[in-house]
C-alpha cells in the first residue's frame, strides 16, 4: 500500500477531494496547515507528495476525525532495527476505545518515518496515552532495552496533531 501525503491551500485540496471521490483522500488540517493523504494501491493524483510505503497498518481511515503524525527521523543502519520493532507491535492500540486506523509509514525520498494515528476524538487519543495499554506499549522507552536509546535517530523525532475535514 502506498501513502502520498500532499499540502497546500484548505481550498486547493478541498476541489481535489471532490474530483477524485473513488479515491482514498483524508483531508487534515491545523491551525497553520492543511495536508491530503491519499492511501492507493496505484499511483498518486499529486503532483510532488511525501512519498511513503506502508509496513504496518490496521483499522479504517475513514473512521477517525482527529489524526497524529508521529515523525520520527531514522538513519539508514536503523531502518531495519526500527521497522522489525514496528512490524512486530504487540498491536495493544488497535482495542483502545476510539481507535480508528494506523498505519506505520516508511518514507521513500526522505529519513522520516510516519507513525499515523487516526482516532473517533481528540479525547479518545489523550485516553490512550493515559491507558495501561500506552504504559506497556511504552515500557522499554528510556531504558536500555528501549529503541529511544539506540544511536538510530539522527535528530528529534516530532509530533503534529489535525482535525480531519469530513463534509
């Protein structure tokens, strides 16, 4: 599965939402920015998109309102550390009460891997991080087992939080 993600006006990516309703598009958008994913087996109707290959998915796009990218830059020598310990989740995510869909994005052209989270509310996330179930999918970080202290990660890894636009 491929994952184009593509930014730009509300209203430039609003028209192309409407013209390509066959299409998987997922309009997100923040206070500053506004992003449209586009999820295919195909090609991309972008013209110069975040290009990405999805190792890891679960759930329905469709079904979220609020996303979260987690970005996280990864070098070339931990790519496989990095991915081996996202194909091999223990999946606790996808039961939390409000999950919609995730997808474990592997970049094409950049370092920056995609860890996209969608969920029914913005609530339903902060339950999440507050569950057992995000204390033991977390609970080697910071310790010496944990991927967070390998030299795999040449800078900070980022979190962007949007609104999905459905209409």
């Amino acid at each position: 599965m491929n994952v184009f993600i593509t930014s730009g006006t509300y209203e430039y990516l609003k028209q192309l939402q409407d013209k390509y309703t066959n299409e998987t598009l997922i309009l997100m958008q923040d206070e500053d920015t506004t992003l449209l994913l586009h999820e295919t087996n195909g090609e991309t109707i972008f013209n110069e998109p975040r290009q990405y290959e999805a190792i890891d998915s679960s759930g329905d796009l469709s079904k979220g309102s609020f996303a979260v990218l987690n970005n996280i830059p990864v070098t070339d020598e931990g790519r496989p550390v990095f991915e081996y310990r996202f194909k091999n989740r223990a999946g606790l995510i996808d039961s939390e009460p409000g999950f919609a869909a995730i997808r474990v994005l592997r970049p094409l052209s950049t370092d920056t891997y995609v860890i996209l989270t969608l969920w029914e509310s913005e609530s339903d996330f902060l339950n999440w991080q507050q569950s057992k179930a995000y204390e033991r999918a977390h609970k080697k970080r910071g310790t010496d087992e944990g991927i967070d202290k390998q030299s795999i990660f040449p800078r900070p890894s980022y979190v962007t939080k949007y609104q999905i636009t459905i209409e």
